[in-house]
C-alpha cells in the first residue's frame, strides 16, 4: 500500500463583488456574522487538511489580516498573493507545492464543501491521480448554435464544481506546460496534459457564492443540518 500522501488546501480567494454589487470583496462578504471565506477555510480545517495556502490579490492581503484579527480567526495558514487571472493565481499557490502531495484546489466562496467530500477527494486522487467534484444536471437543457438550437440529452451531462484535488507532481506539471491561460477550472489543464479526469460525487449544497441571491441561499444552508453526501465515485 502506497503511503499517505501530504494533504494541502489550495484555496482561492481573487474574486471582486462586482456580480454581487458589493462594495467589498465576495470572499470577504459575511454570511452568518464571519466572513464567507473564514467559513471554507473552517471546512478544511475540520477535515484535518496538513495545509491551508489561501491565494488572494496583494492588494486585500491588510484587509484580510484586519479581518483575521477582527474575528480572532486563528487556523495557521499560508496567504500567496495572486495573479492577473486565476490560472496565475492558482500556478502561484502549486509554486509553493512540492511534488509529493496531494493538493485541492478549491474556490473561496464555496464554504459548504463537507468533510466527507474533502475526505474522498484525497483519497481518490491518490488511488487515481485526480479526483474532481460534479454533480448531476437537475434542468432540461438544450445544446445552441449561432442560428438554431435543439434539445441535449442531460444525463450526459454533469455541473463541475471544487475541491478538485490532484497529485501534485501531475498539476504542476500541467500548469508548466499549459500553452495558454483559457481554462474554465483545473481539470481542463490536467486533461490537456494527457490525462483523464475521475469524477465523484458532489452536493447541491456545495454552492458558489456568486450573485446576491447565493447569500440568501447560503444564510438558509447555515439553519440547515447537513446530510452526507454520496461519496462514492461516477468514473
């Protein structure tokens, strides 16, 4: 049996409240009197994660540390200072990553994520290199072009969310080679690389806090006893 590998949170935290009409930051926005990004980074911490690395623009870097001391928020932790996109932002926090561990890599503003979820996701990365969150599609959906569109089948397809957690040798090796910076998550950048992607089983719940209407859903997620999530594996 292979050895435990070193497990490392990759946390990244560069969005603006421009969709969210704040004045402030999302991941800084509060949801249950602390600030959505506290939440996540507790998700981890409960998880028993070896290390927390938290990317965020150089300029929030006082606001945070404000903030940390506002709240006496007190889980050790790593802050990088991010880039002009976030495939820069997160080729920032792999930098500080050697190549013996297992990384997931996560959105500040997802705050539900669940242990067990977290749990499965290093596990299987191990076992298989990667291991990235989806769920199922719930909505009818249809494919369109630029003049037509027509019904897709959507049991075909599944909604990507984060920790998508990869062997870190095999990540950082992605975003070395990577030709350009148009990926929509990481994934996209190990599949490029040459290799396939193992899918499991996420949560509703496991929202991205993006829009005004998030916080209301979010303050609701937080009255709510959690129920675990499936956690085994799609393919």
């Amino acid at each position: 049996m292979a050895s435990a590998m070193k497990k490392i949170a990759l946390i990244v935290a560069g969005g603006s409240g421009t969709r969210m009409g704040a004045d402030v930051p999302k991941q800084f926005l509060l949801i249950g009197n602390k600030p959505v990004l506290m939440h996540t980074m507790e998700a981890f911490h409960t998880a028993k994660v070896d290390e927390i690395l938290i990317v965020l623009p150089s300029s929030e870097f006082d606001s945070w540390q404000n903030l940390c001391k506002q709240y006496n928020f007190k889980i050790p932790h790593q802050v990088i200072a991010g880039g002009d996109a976030r495939f820069y932002s997160v080729r920032n926090g792999l930098d500080q990553i050697d190549n013996n561990s297992l990384v997931a890599i996560h959105d500040g503003v997802r705050p539900f994520i669940t242990t067990a979820i977290i749990e499965n996701s290093f596990s299987t990365a191990q076992a298989k290199g990667n291991a990235v969150v989806s769920v199922p599609l719930k909505d009818s959906i249809r494919r369109v072009d630029l003049l037509s569109n027509r019904s897709a089948n959507r049991n075909n397809y599944y909604l990507i969310q984060t920790p998508q957690t990869f062997q870190s040798k095999l990540i950082k090796e992605a975003y070395a080679k990577a030709e350009h910076i148009n990926f929509t998550d990481d994934a996209g950048v190990l599949e490029e690389n040459g290799h396939a992607i193992h899918l499991i089983h996420g949560d509703y719940k496991n929202i991205k806090i993006t829009t005004p209407e998030d916080l209301i859903i979010a303050e609701a997620f937080l009255k709510q006893t959690s129920t675990p999530p499936d956690t085994t594996s799609i393919h």
